[in-house]
C-alpha cells in the first residue's frame, strides 16, 4: 500500500470512510463465504435475530390518555403561598 497517505488525502474523508467501509464488508463476506453450509445457516440466523432486535428497539408505543391518572397527588393547599416566601411578598 505504497503512496496511500497521498491517496487518502486526494479522496477526501467521506471516500475515505466509504472506501473503508466497502474494504470492511468485503473481508466480513470473505470470512463468511469461507464458512461450511451449517455455520452459514448459523450465521445468517444470528444476523435475521440482530435485524429484529434492531426493529422492537426502534418501535414507538403510542401514548394513552390518562395513563398517569392519580400517579400524582396534589395537596389541597397547592396554591397557598409558602412561609418561607413571606418575606418577599
């Protein structure tokens, strides 16, 4: 790899990154097709539970009315004005 700090400043760090990417995906699918067919089928398996964990993660709930009802109590004497602030009133 003679002359790649030149090349790599050419290309500007989106290309490099893109680049290394590419060269990441390449050797991953290399390794795999090295694999026999069972460890393939393991593999793949793993990658499909990645991908569904990836999606419920993403998942929102959608909120429900009233969910919170008497989470919180108020007291009845919420809007009286505090001691400690008579002072300054």
């Amino acid at each position: 790899m003679e002359g790649t700090p030149t090349m790599l400043k050419e290309i500007g760090d989106f290309r490099l990154t893109a680049y290394l990417c590419i060269m990441t995906n390449l050797q991953m699918y290399s390794q795999f097709a090295s694999l026999p067919s069972d460890l393939k089928k393991e593999v793949n398996d793993f990658i499909e539970f990645l991908k569904s964990k990836n999606k419920k993660s993403k998942k929102i709930k959608e909120r429900q009315f009233g969910y919170a009802k008497d989470f919180f109590k108020m007291s009845e004497d919420f809007n009286k004005p505090l001691e400690d602030f008579k002072e300054y009133m």
